[in-house]
C-alpha cells in the first residue's frame, strides 16, 4: 500500500519538477529574443517523464571534500534534462536568433496551466489521504 502511494506521489513529483524546469528552458528563450544568435531550445516533455520515471532523477553534482571539517556542499540550479534540443525556427532572422516570440507565450502559457492543474490534482490527492485518515 505504502509502494503504491509512494510511486504516485513519485510521479506527480516528477511532473512538477519536469514542468518547472521547462518553464525555466521557455522563459531564457523569451528573455533571449532580442539577443543576435541565440538559439531557442525545449525538450519532448513526455519522452523527459517516461526516462526519468524508468531510470530515475539524477542526483545533483556533490562537492568532494578532502577534510572532516569542510562544508558539504551540493550544485544548484542546473538542468536535470537530457534531450535539450534547439527549436528549428518557422522563419529565420537575419541576426540568427531562432525565438518566436508567439511559439514561446503559448508553450509559456501552457506549460504554466498543465503545472498548475497538476498542483491541483495533487492538492485534490493529499487532501482525499488526510480525509481517509481522520477518525470517524
């Protein structure tokens, strides 16, 4: 019982963590659509969860430490994803940057409703398990 609800939780975890980092990917491309040669870049969303679901999240880089007494340490703010691909623009500039500036709200807008229906969904299932739980 407590596998089952562990790997949904898992799951749902996933999810959050892939939509936020794709948030992260589509908002440096619109921050980015001014600038000559940038290239837009995004990842297959569905093909990222199913690796990561069967293989699992990699563990984020840890410092090595050659005394008792150093701080441990952990690298932040890198991107856990490993198929991050440039976006093949429609039209090409003649400054060579890639980023459509339409492409990028809509998948923005999008990403931002499927993350936040997902909190939603997992809000709706925390809540079921504390309501399960309550003394009658």
């Amino acid at each position: 019982m407590i596998d089952k609800l562990s790997s949904a939780l898992n799951f749902h975890q996933e999810v959050l963590n892939l939509r936020q980092e794709r948030l992260q990917v589509l908002a440096g491309n619109i921050a980015n659509a001014d600038t000559p040669n940038f290239k837009a870049r995004d990842f297959d969303f569905g093909a990222e969860l199913s690796r990561v679901m069967s293989q699992g999240r990699e563990q984020p880089l840890a410092l090595s430490t050659t005394s008792t007494l150093h701080a441990a340490g952990q690298a932040e703010g890198f991107v856990g994803v490993h198929d991050l691909r440039y976006r093949v623009p429609d039209q090409p500039s003649l400054d060579g940057n890639t980023v459509d500036m339409d492409r990028e709200r809509a998948h923005f807008a999008d990403n931002s409703v499927r993350y936040q229906a997902s909190l939603t969904i997992l809000n709706a299932m925390i809540q079921d398990l504390r309501t399960a739980m309550q003394p009658e």
